[in-house]
C-alpha cells in the first residue's frame, strides 16, 4: 500500500501536460525572413534596463570593465537561446518556457520553472517603477528623496534602502490599475517606443565619443582622492578598486556578467515566431545571434559612453545617464534623457505586468497555483503579485533588486540547458493527448517495460558495460535514466566546482595542495560523467532545430550559469531560497491536489504572431 501511495506521488510530480497534435490548416504559411525575425527580435530584446543598469554595475562590480562583462553575458544568452530553439522545437504548439517544460519534462519541473520565471517578472517590476522614480525626482531637483531621507533614514536598517520610495509604490499600484481596466500596449506604441528608445541610445553613445576622457579608463588612487576632497554631491562615491580599466579584476567581469544576464532575457519572442519563417534551422541560429550582437554593440556602447563621461567611481548607481550629462555640462541634454527615460520606463512597465499577470493566470489555469488567481479572479492575482513589486520597490535599492533578478534569469537559463540534455537522450515521447492515451493502454499489460526496449536480456547483464558501450542504436528507457542520473550528478559536481572557484579562487590557483587536488579531481569526474552522457545514444527524431555539439555545450552553459550565481551575495542567495520555499510550500500544499490531467487548447493562430508574442513570459522581462 506505502509502495503504490508513493509511487502515485511520483507519477504525479511527472506528469506531463498533453496537447492536442494541429492539423495542417493550422500551421501558418512561412513567410518571414531573417531580417524580419532580426528587426522584431531587437525591439523584444533592446530593452530600457540599460537605461539603469549600466549604472549600478559599473560602480559597484565592474568599472569600465562591464564591456567586457556584457560580451560575456551575451555570448551565453545565445547559448541559452539555442537551447530553448530546440526545446520549444519539441513541442507542437509555441508558448512560453513554463509550457515547454509543462509539455517534455512534467508537473514538479514547470512549477519550479514558472515559479522562478514569476520572479524575474515581479523584480522587474520593482526595479523599473525605482528607476522611474529616481529619474522623476532627479527632474525636480531631488526634493522628494531629500524630504523622505531626512525623515525615515535613521530607522532604515543597514541591509535596506536609506529612505522607503512610496512614489515607486504609488506608480506600481497606477500600473495595475491600468491592466485592470484592460489597457492594451497598440502596435503604434510599440515602434514610438522602440524609436524614441533608438534615438536616445545613439545620442547617448555618440555623447560619448564627443565629451569622453580616455583618462577615465586609467584612474588611479590619486584621481579618486582628488574626486572625493572635491565631491559635493548627495551620493558617496564608489569603490575605487584597483584602478585602471579592470578596477575589479576578474572577479569583477565575472559577477557583472552575471547582473546583466538577464539584459537579453527576451529571445523566446525570436523563437515562437522563427516557427513561421521558410528554414527555422537556419533562420533562428542567424537572428539570434545577430540580435544579441546588436543588443552588445549597444549595450556595451552606452556603458563605454558613461564611463568615459564620469568616473566609475562617481557614477549615480541609480540615475546615471541624466546625472552624466549634467557632470559634463550638458544640462539641457540630461533633462531631455530624463524625460525620455520616464516614458520608456513607463511603456516596459505596462509590458511587463501584462507578461505577468499572462503567466500567473496559465499557472492558475493548471491548478499550479491557486485557480482564484485565474482567468475569472485574474484581478486577484494582478494584485497580490503588483502589492509584492510595490513593497520590494519600497524598501530595496536598484542595486539589491537586480542581483535578486539575476539570480532568478540565470536559474531559468540553468534549466532549460538541463532540459535539452537530458531529452535528447530520451526515447520518442508522445505529446497530444490521444496517443498518451493510447500509449498508457498498450503499457498496462507490460509491467516494469517499454514498447522501445527491444533490446534482450542479456544486453543487460553488465550494467557498467552499458555505461560506455550501449548495446542499442537508439535511446532506451535504460539508457535514457543512465542519462539522467549522470546528468542530476553532472549539476551536483558543478555545484561543487563552482562554490570551490567562488569562495576560494586564490588557493585553487596558486597551488594549494588540497584545494588544487580537489579541483582536478572535480574536473576529471565531470569529463568522466560527460564522456558517458555522450556515448549514450541519441534521438535520431527529426527536429526543425537542434543544438550542436552535446553534451559539451549544455554541460559548459550550465557551468557557466551555476558560477555566476554563485557570485551573488549571501543576501541574494537566503532571498532566492525563501522565494523557492514559499513556492514549494504552495505546489506541495495546494497544486499537486488541483492540477488534474487536461489537454493544452493551443491558441489560434494568426498571420502577425500577435497571440504567439504576447504568450511569452519572458519575453518582455528585460
């Protein structure tokens, strides 16, 4: 009786969401290219966090040095692009990353997803409605911060905000206002947005070149001396560091790589359309690495700008375009960014709390969450969730809020490279429905077996043997939890590494006996458990994309991902942790009972790909 209770429990933490296969007449008729895949892509992904974050990264964590920070962070978004191409290959019908995780990898692994992408979508709400605030009060000479700041300072502790922002909190509750009263982001809004948004970067960019120093790049310590006798603003300045263009050193590169990530976190919008284009196989590997070249050349162009503007140290972490213009001289210039600052900030904060309030309700509808958060209660959830952005806007600095939003992208990264390699090595899996059905019902008679498994008993007979000399051309069940177990014990190796690289950099490269050894060792056993993963045979299903080089570069990304979270702070990790708590407590107490099995009703399709964008959670996240 234990037995079967348990293992109901685990079929149901699997249990994948089924969708009806689309008939022909469904399909829409490719007829997209590349450039229109690239043009779409970029405004999806060029968002106005670069407005902010280039700011807080610079005086904090890397200097002039987040260039370099941002190539790194790029090259690994389009990595994780890659993999979400194939993941979302796999499924039927477009959707966002929960649904594809949903759909191939089951109930427990899409909650985690969807919970985690919920996150990024309610920090970025926080974060934008802060910025918008700073850029408001800058305009008026700084008298609601001075005013709020004198009063509430003293009682703020150490760990929050010097003042409680309540003009973010009133500008939250505004934004859910307004999609409670249904407004609706109109395409001519949409290309004034994008327009006015690359007006101002190139402005901004060609600035710099014109009121840039060089010497901005090769501060010393007598610069920042000099600086801080002289300085008369209301802000403290930055940690000079080292000095020079890398004031941070490596370290620094690595954890700006890791604040930023999230800048490109707008790729799946290129993914679910790239469906619609001639050859998907070629036409989104080109546009997705064209667009995330176009987001670095601009990204890193107006962080080149601002920092050969103002020294890094002197850069306001939470203003720091209009106050640059200011430093130089250029008073007129810094109100006229301002001012369009607010109205982008603005049009991405509308996006963002429709994304989310969109993700919130498919989660509801699956029982996932609580279905009084659903489509007929949606204002509930448009409430709970904005009431939470307005309290973090409140009490947390920008600065906080990011690395939490960090965090939470590279996490969602971390999980879709898991995805890819581990299915790759899986047998076929039915996804519609009916032949789920079908399928269960030729099983039942056969216990402990799979229609796949032709190979004989006696293949079996050697279980290491199997490891690295598989007796079948194709994936089986026994190879395919080979695969599975090597990879959950890949992620735990990597963990290791990565905490080992993190905390104790020094003595790992020095040549600290036992530090040292235990590197090479970790890095053998992972180049041990990878080379079984890729003898293991693979799916030969045709896919319209799939990710070259496996195992090599999933295991790569997720190292990558799993190292860059571990350059957050302690704070940030203890942050990530009760966020991942409250949720499990909600799947365990309440999802798991009120998800029953149902078919996914795939969205109409439609000749512009309106209905497959706005689907995209993570789309409009950055």
């Amino acid at each position: 009786m234990l037995g079967r209770h348990v293992r109901q429990f685990g079929e149901k933490l699997v249990r994948r969401q089924p969708v009806e296969p689309r008939d022909e007449s469904e399909i829409p008729t490719p007829h997209l290219n590349i450039f229109s895949l690239v043009v779409f892509g970029v405004n999806r992904t060029l968002r106005v966090g670069v407005y902010i974050l280039a700011g807080a990264v610079a005086v904090y964590v890397a200097g002039p040095a987040i260039i370099i920070s941002l190539l790194v962070a790029g090259i690994f978004n389009l990595l994780s692009g890659f993999y979400l191409t194939e993941l979302g290959a796999r499924v039927p019908h477009s959707g966002s990353v929960y649904f594809y995780s949903y759909v191939t990898m089951g109930q427990l692994y899409a909650f985690i997803t969807g919970w985690t992408l919920i996150l990024p979508l309610v920090l970025a709400t926080a974060y934008l409605t802060r910025a918008w605030s700073y850029t408001f009060d800058s305009l008026i000479g700084n008298h609601i911060s001075q005013v709020l700041e004198g009063t509430f300072s003293e009682h703020m502790p150490s760990f929050l905000a010097p003042y409680p922002d309540f003009v973010a909190l009133a500008l939250v509750l505004l934004m859910a206002g307004l999609v409670l009263l249904g407004v609706q982001v109109t395409e001519l809004v949409r290309k004034l947005s994008a327009g006015f948004n690359v007006l101002v970067l190139s402005f901004v960019i060609l600035s710099g070149f014109i009121k840039g120093d060089l010497h901005n790049w090769q501060l010393t310590e007598q610069d920042y001396k000099l600086a801080t006798s002289g300085s008369s603003d209301s802000y403290s300045l930055g940690l000079l560091g080292s000095g020079g263009f890398v004031p941070f050193g490596f370290e620094g590169i690595l954890r700006g790589a890791a604040m930023p990530f999230y800048s490109y976190f707008g790729l799946n919008a290129i993914i679910t359309t790239g469906r619609e284009t001639p050859n998907p196989q070629r036409s989104i590997p080109w546009s997705l690495g064209i667009v995330i070249s176009i987001c670095f050349l601009v990204y890193s162009g107006v962080s080149a700008a601002l920092t050969l503007m103002v020294p890094y140290y002197q850069v306001h972490p939470n203003n720091p375009l209009p106050q640059a213009f200011h430093h130089v001289g250029w008073a007129p210039a810094g109100y006229f960014v301002a001012v369009v600052i607010l109205c982008a900030l603005f049009h991405s904060l509308l996006l963002i709390m429709l994304t989310m309030s969109r993700l919130i309700q498919e989660m509801a509808e699956d029982g996932l969450l609580f279905r009084g958060l659903g489509q007929i209660h949606a204002r509930r959830g448009i409430l709970v969730f904005a009431t939470l952005s307005g309290i973090l806007a409140v009490f947390f600095e920008i600065f906080h809020l990011v690395e939490l939003l960090s965090i939470g992208a590279l996490f969602v990264s971390f999980l879709v490279a898991f995805c890819v390699l581990v299915l790759r090595y899986q047998p076929d899996k039915n996804f519609s429905k009916k032949e789920k059905v079908e399928e269960e019902m030729e099983m039942e008679p056969i216990v402990g077996a799979s229609p796949l498994e032709s190979v004989p008993e006696a293949g079996t007979s050697n279980p290491l043997k199997s490891l690295w000399d598989p007796v079948s051309t194709i994936p089986t069940l026994k190879s395919g939890q080979i695969v599975y177990g090597c990879a959950f014990l890949l992620v735990l190796l990597l963990t290791i590494l990565s905490l080992l690289l993190a905390l104790w950099p020094s003595q790992v490269f020095s040549g600290d006996p036992g530090f040292t050894a235990g590197a090479v060792l970790l890095l053998l056993l992972i180049a041990g458990i990878t080379a079984i993963i890729w003898r293991q045979p693979q799916n030969p299903s045709p896919l319209p994309f799939r990710v070259p080089a496996l195992p090599v570069l999933p295991v790569l990304s997720i190292f990558v991902n799993v190292y860059l979270m571990m350059q957050m702070s302690f704070v940030t990790w203890a942050q990530f942790g009760i966020w991942n708590a409250v949720g499990f407590v909600i799947y365990f107490g309440y999802g798991i009972r009120h998800s029953p099995e149902k078919k996914r009703d795939p969205q109409p399709p439609t000749s512009n790909s309106q209905s497959l964008r706005e689907h995209t959670p993570s789309a409009e996240s950055s």
